[in-house]
C-alpha cells in the first residue's frame, strides 16, 4: 500500500492518536558502582547506535501505515508546498 499524501489519522483504524517506530539501541550503557548500586544513567542513550525504525505503526491498532522514509518525504513536500503559500 502506497500513500501519496501526508496522513493525519490512521488508514486502517481511523484513529489520530498518533504513530511510532520501532528503534533497536545497541551499546547502551548501564552504569552502576562497584556496590551494585545504580549511577546517574541519563546519558545511557547518548551514545547508542540506532538501528530500525524503518515502519511507521499506528499506536492504536498496532499496524504499518508506511515506511519512515516515505513519511518524511510527504513531511518535507508538505512544509514546502506550506512555506510557497
Ligand atoms: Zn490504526
């Protein structure tokens, strides 16, 4: 299934909750004492690498509407056909 326009709701569910990706963080780093005792671990995604993330799902049933970069093509037409008006 090819979308040409930019959605703003689900086409599956209808839903306009919102979408996600799904990342895989390799590398991140998990810090702790010589206790056992957990550090500050704010910065433990800083430095991961990212890989996936490739499908956009829809939060409410779960489904692909497309790939990520066919989404941000239709973003980057979309606020370019915005910014000419
Ligand atoms: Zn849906």
């Amino acid at each position: 299934m090819a979308i040409k326009q930019l959605p703003d709701r689900c086409p599956h569910c209808g839903s306009d909750w919102g979408i996600y990706t799904k990342c895989t963080y390799h590398e991140v780093r998990c810090c702790e004492g010589f206790n056992g005792e957990e550090l500050d671990n704010g910065e433990m995604y800083d430095n991961a690498r990212v890989t996936g993330g490739n499908l956009v799902y829809c939060q409410s049933c779960d489904k692909v509407i497309c790939r990520l970069s066919t989404l941000e093509k239709l973003r980057a037409a979309t606020q370019a056909r915005e910014e000419k008006s």
